[in-house]
C-alpha cells in the first residue's frame, strides 16, 4: 500500500530536549516536505526536499533541521524545542512537486513542556 | 511568502444545500492548483490537481473550476451530506520549491 509514515504519532516532551520525528514514503517520490499546523493559521512549510542531499528551508524553518540521506527517509530535528513548538505536524511527499497531489503522513501531534 | 486565500473561513450548511467556496491566488508564474479534503483527525487527501485555465473536474458530487488569469478558484459541492463535513484546503506550488503553499481552508459542517 502507497503511504507517507509519520513516528511518533503523539510526543509530549520538555524543553530543550532534542527529539526526531521519522517520515518515511515507500513511493519512490522525489519531493518531500515538512508543514506545521497551527489553529487559524493553516498548514505552513518548515523544509522541503527536491532529492537526496537537496533541501532547503520553507516558510518557518527556525528551531527545525531536516536531512534526506535516502530517497525514502526525511526526518524533521528539533535540537532545543522550545513551547512555542507546540503543533501538529505533517509529513508529505508527492513524485513531481506540484505537478502532482501531495500524500500525506498521519501527522504528529507534538507539546513541548 | 505565496499569499494563498479562502473564503468563507467556516462555513454551516443543511443536509442537501449546494454550497460553494473560493480560493485566490497570484496569477503570475502559475503551473498548478491543488484542492484537498481534511477531515478531523485523519490526514488531507487530494481531491483535485488543476493546470489549465478554465480546467474543470469533478469527483462525485464536488467540482472545481480554474481561472488562472485572475487568480481564483471555485470548489462546488452539490446536495451537502453530513459526511461533506470536513476541512477544504487549496494550495499553489510556488515556482522555487515547486511545494504546495497552503491557503487557511475552508471549514465546511453539513447538518443533518
């Protein structure tokens, strides 16, 4: 089955402890990307990535580190969480970039304390 | 930033009703414009990938039309049902990332 899979689902953790979250698709897509959702202000991009070893920032990179060292892999890093890293995340990868929908992951809701 | 805008923010509709929302966006350096349904707790799911001016596409009892030289999109459901009930995002790549810039969606709820 075609999916985008986020781990963890849920995370409650504390300020300034590192954490990852894994995203994984089995769709062999070039394009991958990092969003946060917050409340009235819609799904926002953190970083993207057009292949291995290419990534850039998005809209609201800071407080966030990606790499994409395999095709299938894009790990979002959170070094220092801070609360105001408090949301809900979402992985997504798509074959074309916007020439094609985008699959999402389940999401992972995340509260820094 | 791509500045990516809908309307109305939420909406309430009776079991039945035709409804409608828009979503604007900068004409200049467009390839695409994306719709995608989100229901609470589940992840977004593409409804429709739109290229052309004046493309139309439907999927059951919703609809989408493009105009791409004034920036806008209409999403079109037609006989409401409680299950329609969910949030409508649309999004336009950007020309750099070619990633989905998200508009705020349209949240729809369908009373039985």
């Amino acid at each position: 089955e075609a999916q985008v899979t986020q781990n963890p689902r849920y995370l409650i953790t504390v300020t300034g402890k590192k954490l990852t979250v894994t995203c994984s698709q089995n769709m062999n897509h070039e394009y991958m990307s990092w969003y946060r959702q917050d409340p009235g202000l819609g799904l926002r991009q953190i970083y993207y990535s057009m292949n291995v070893e290419v990534t850039d920032k998005g809209d609201v990179p800071e407080g966030y580190k990606v790499s994409r060292k395999e095709k299938r892999n894009f790990p979002l890093i959170l070094e220092s969480p801070s609360p105001n890293q408090t949301s809900l995340y979402f992985c997504a990868s798509s074959s074309t970039g916007g020439w094609t929908e985008a699959f999402f992951g389940q999401g992972t809701r995340l509260t820094v304390v | 930033i791509l500045n990516v805008e809908q309307s109305p923010q939420s909406l309430h509709v009776q079991e039945g009703d035709s409804t409608n929302f828009t979503c604007s966006f900068p004409s200049s350096n467009f390839y695409a414009l994306h719709w995608y349904r989100w229901e609470t707790a589940k992840s977004p799911e593409a409804l429709f990938v739109m290229t052309l001016n004046g493309d139309e596409k439907k999927k059951g009892r919703i609809s989408a039309t493009l105009n791409t030289k004034e920036g806008y999109s209409y999403l079109y459901i037609k006989g409401s049902q409680p299950e329609d009930s969910a949030t409508y995002l649309c999004a336009r790549p950007s020309g750099g990332s070619y990633i989905p810039t998200f508009g705020r969606g349209t949240s729809l709820i369908v009373h039985p």
